[in-house]
C-alpha cells in the first residue's frame, strides 16, 4: 500500500473526474481537477436530446488518406462502445449523403426467390430482432504511415469503431422470401445517388448479417446509414451497406465495380478476390502515439483487441520491445467479432521503453509482426501497403515521456 | 455455420447449395406475413445489378465511335481526353482524382502497378453496370442506355480489347474477354472452414 494508492483512494473520493488526458500519472491528474466555471448553453435544446460537457473536445478527424473520409478518436474513447457521433465515417462512392425520410424508404428483396418482398421500416421493425455487439472496420485501416508526422493512433488505427446494433437477421428475411435453389451470392445496393453496391457470400448472409435500423440505443446516424445499414460482422467495412434499399439473390458470382477494383494486389500481380475477413488484431490506445508520460510511476497501458474470426481469446503486452510479454485482463464480456478492452499495469523507470500489443483469437490465430507479414506477402518496404494489415504496433516512449509511432515504414 | 472461403463457396457450389439454400427453400415458407409482394415492374425499375453473363443488359446498342463523341462531352472533364490521363484536380469524393481507365497492361506486378478497365477489371459487364449507376460523377443515372453502351464500347476500344466499329449490345458485350480475367485468386483451397488460417490471408 505506497502512498500513490492512497492518493488514488482520496482523488476517487473527491469525486473528482479525470480530464480526457488522464494518461498523466496520478499526481498529476490530482492537479488536474477541473476549474468550475459557467459552461457556455451548447446549441439546440440540451434538457430534450443532451449533450456532453463543453470542457470534451474530443472528436472525428479528417482522414489523411481518404479526402472525405473521418477517424474515430480511439485513444479517448472508453470501453468497447463508440459513441455515435464518433464512429468513423467512409463514404465510398456518393455525390452527398442521403436525407431520407424512413417514411419513404423500402427495402426491396428479389431474384433468386420464391416471393419478392418490398419492406417498409415500419414493418421491418415489427419483425423479431436481436441486438449485437460488432465492430466495423475499414480494409485500409492502420497501414503503417511512410515517414514521421504519423504518430497518433487515431490517425493509423481510427478507422474502426463498435457499436450495439440493432435490427433483423438477413436471414429471416431471406427465409421469409424463399431462397431458390441455385442461390449462392447476394448483391446489396444502397439508396445513395450513385448505388453503391458489393456482393456478399449467400453463407455469410445467413449466419449473422443483420439488417440494422438501431445504432447504441437510437436510429442508425445518417452518416452510417440512416435508416438502414447491412451490418456484416467480421468482414471488411465496405461491404457494410449504408442507406440500404436493395437485396438481390443471384446464383452465381457478382463483381461490383468496387469489389473489382478493391481487390488487393500481390507482388506477382495477381489480386486476391473477396479477402473479406478482418484478421486477429489489436492496439494499445494509452499511452499511444503523441501523449506525453508526465513523469516515471505507474501507468495503466489500455487498448483494443479485435478479430473477424470470432471472440479474442488472449491479448499479451510487451513493455520491452517484444522480448517478453505479460497476459493483459480482458474486460468481460468478450464478444466475437466486437471490440475487446484489455488493460495491464505498468510502473515506468524512465527509460525508453517500446509497448506493443499482440492478439490471438478463438481459433489461435496470432496477431503478426510487421517482419512476418512481409515474409507472407514477399513485400518490401517499397512496396506500397496492403489492406487488411493487422500487424503489431509498437509506441516507443522516449526518456522525455512523448510517445512516438514506431512502426513507421522506410 | 463456421468459418468459409471461395473453395467453400466458389469450388463446392453445388455442396453449399443443396445443403444451404436447396434445404431451406423447401422446408420453409413465409413465417410473418409481412412486407408486401413486390411486383415485376418496381423490380425492373429498381433492379440495375449487372451479372457477369450479362443477362440483365437491358435493349440497346453503342459503338466506340459513337462513345467518343458522349465522352469527351460528359467525361473527358475528369478522365482526361483518352481515358489514360489522371485529372490533376481532387473531383472525387474518395481518394482525390479518378485514377486512368485506359492503359496499365503489364504494370501489375511491378512496384507501381497502375488498375484500369484494361489492366485489372475482369468482367466487361462491370464496366456498364457502372457507368450507368455511378456516372458521370455529378450526375450519375442520368445516362441513356444506349449512351451506357456507346461508352462502355469506347472505354473497351481504348483499351485495346475490341474494335472501334464492333457493336455493344446485351449479346455481345458479356462474351468481351478482358485481359485479367484469369488475375484473381481465391484464397488457399487447403484451408478449410474453423481451421487456423495461415497467416496473411483472409478468406
């Protein structure tokens, strides 16, 4: 029992809130108490739909690869739920995002069935539904930057967030249709100007596709696809349909263009096709790159862990550069194909000292060094990136305490 | 249901079909009631999905000659006056300028490999599904079909894959051999469903 433990226990009592910056040690975050002041009124009527703390600031960025793209602040954010206003957005292929009046909206569901059926939301809402814990993931996310400047894990890895989604198995509509035989692909199209589609394993749709109209305890947010939004755990964000209207059953292979084109090259030139799993992965949020460790003393090291391929089983953090690793405390529940929050304590000595993450899944399979995906994939460091990397990430903390991205490619 | 993969679903279609699809299609009829029977023309008017045979081309017909003309009128502005040009200026809303349509053969396995209709895209259907939802950028669905086709048949001739006076129409559009057909791959045929994957790939 050292007296930082006490100060802990009287900062708790005090009922005190630790700032969005608490990655500061504990005497800090005691001086960091926060001044009252009159808060400013936020716009729009805050007694009816509330709203956080003016003294909150954290939020979306545009995304540097992506011009309209924007990433999820992952560092600041708790748990394993994504506020709504954060979950990271990426918008394929339209002129301006749809404003659609659910009154309006049908989802259409034909081809390949016995009864071609037009659902109002309405109805779809009158259907059995479940409510699921998933993550959605961008294949682009978390490629290794090319020189400094890329340091925060919102900025490398923020294109992925989770939510509670709500809405009802493709499966039962599809069940309610009546699948013919010969049908083995679906195509789903969204409302967008300009129909974004992509083509979807007939398998994967009925397992655990849900056609979801909830999104953490209200409607889907117009900019992940108000009011309905395919939602296919485990695979690749971009084939999560937003604003979707249309479900077509077809008996053989479609390639829409973005699927074509999305497609990932391999050194010899050859693509890999309908590489839809998001594979075993995780990183540590705090202390992670661009923070700053105010002194040595003892740090909760946090992160997320993830995979496409079912529940984590086991995420080990390393403080010294991979050379030996210590089992982190999973939060319960740990969910498949949802995020996963792991913690483990560390007391740093000042030194400089590299923390990574590494993750292995329900079905043992291991979250990849950045040298054992090069191997795999016969990459140089010339070679442009793939998607799907689910490589290590180490944070270097140097003497001085700032947090540096240390997996920057060449 | 496990864990699947193109051998799975692409090599064992039959399996996956009387075991999935076949079953359930016949014990199961309609358990709610609910949602009302689409009817056969909302389908048509909604249904713009493209396979890659082709067979829900629509009537009508184009030629590279007549494409030229609607593509520098309605495209050349983004795609440049060949199609191989990358337009300097940020006009789309994902990844800044539309990259080239034209060219690219023979860069794929080399450092800087450059996807065109030409290079990469393995179906000539693809290309007409696309143009007529997404295009042109700013307008997109407001082709006629007959313009989807003279465009689809310009992009093709100027990529060197038919010539200038052939015909595109719902009969010989889908028999079009793009270059890439055979340059995609399904992941590794050994791996089956709730086995550890190797590492590096994602089925």
């Amino acid at each position: 029992m050292g007296s930082k433990q006490s100060s802990r226990r009287r900062f708790l009592k005090g009922g005190a809130a630790l700032a969005g910056l608490a990655i500061g040690g504990i005497p800090r975050a005691i001086a960091q108490v926060p001044r009252v002041e009159k808060a400013d009124a936020p716009p729009g009527d805050s007694r009816a739909y509330g709203h956080r703390s003016r003294f909150d600031t954290s939020k979306r960025l545009d995304d540097t690869h992506a011009p309209h793209g924007m990433t999820t602040p992952i560092q600041d954010t708790t748990g394993i739920i994504t506020p709504n206003g954060l979950h990271f957005v990426m918008d394929h292929d339209h002129m301006e995002r749809p404003d659609i009046d659910p009154k309006q909206h049908r989802l259409l569901i034909h081809g390949q069935v016995d009864r071609p059926l037009s659902f109002t939301l309405e109805e779809l809402k009158t259907l059995p539904s479940v409510s699921k814990i998933y993550f959605i993931e961008c294949n682009g996310n978390s490629q290794p930057p090319r020189g400094p400047g890329k340091d925060s894990v919102q900025d490398v890895h923020g294109r992925i967030s989770c939510s509670e989604w709500t809405g009802v198995p493709l499966a039962l509509l599809l069940r309610e249709a009546g699948l013919k035989a010969g049908a083995t692909w679906l195509v789903a199209e969204g409302a967008d100007a300009k129909r974004y589609a992509m083509g979807i394993p007939l398998t994967k749709g009925m397992e655990d596709v849900l056609v979801a109209y909830g999104q953490n305890g209200e409607p889907v947010r117009p900019e992940q696809g108000y009011p309905l939004r395919l939602i296919i755990p485990g695979f690749e964000g971009n084939i999560s349909i937003k604003w979707l209207r249309r479900i077509k059953v077809v008996d053989q292979l479609y390639v829409p263009r973005h699927q074509a084109t999305n497609a990932e090259l391999m050194p010899n030139g050859k693509a890999l096709w309908f590489n839809f799993q998001i594979g075993a992965k995780s990183v540590i949020t705090r202390p992670s790159g661009g923070q700053k460790l105010p002194g040595p003393g003892f740090y909760e090291i946090t992160g997320l862990a993830w995979s496409g391929g079912g529940a984590v089983h086991r995420v080990e953090v390393s403080t010294d550069g991979g050379k030996s690793w210590k089992d982190a405390e999973l939060q319960q529940p740990v969910l498949p194909m949802a995020w996963t929050r792991f913690r483990s304590p560390w007391t740093w000595n000042g030194q400089e000292a590299v923390l990574q993450s590494r993750c292995t899944d329900e079905r043992g399979e291991v979250q990849p060094t950045l040298a054992q995906l090069r191997e795999v994939w016969g990459i140089n460091s010339d070679f442009y990136f793939q998607d799907h990397f689910n490589g290590i990430q180490p944070w270097k903390v140097t003497p001085d305490g700032v947090v540096h991205n240390a997996l920057l490619l060449s | 249901m496990g864990w699947f993969t193109m051998h799975y679903y692409c090599r064992n279609l039959l399996v996956l079909t009387l075991a999935l699809t076949g079953a359930a299609a016949v014990a199961q009829g309609p358990a709610y009631q609910r949602g009302r029977n689409a009817t056969e023309e909302e389908i048509r008017a909604w249904d713009i999905s493209i396979g890659p045979d082709g067979k829900e081309l629509p009537p009508g017909s184009g030629t590279a000659t007549e494409g030229a003309q609607i593509y520098a009128q309605k495209c050349a502005a983004c795609h440049g006056k060949t199609g191989a040009e990358i337009h300097p200026a940020k006009l789309t809303h994902m990844g800044g300028a539309p990259g080239p349509l034209v060219g690219g053969v023979g860069t794929l396995s080399s450092s800087k490999p450059v996807k065109t209709v030409g290079s990469f895209w393995p179906y000539a259907t693809i290309l007409w599904d696309y143009i007529r939802r997404g295009m042109p950028e700013f307008r997109p669905g407001t082709l006629t079909v007959n313009e989807v086709y003279a465009l689809t048949a310009f992009l093709l001739f100027q990529n060197g894959i038919i010539k200038e006076k052939d015909v595109m129409d719902a009969n010989s559009l889908p028999k079009v051999q793009m270059p890439n057909r055979d340059g995609f791959v399904p992941p590794k045929p050994e791996w089956k469903p709730g086995m550890k994957r190797p590492l590096g790939y994602y089925p």
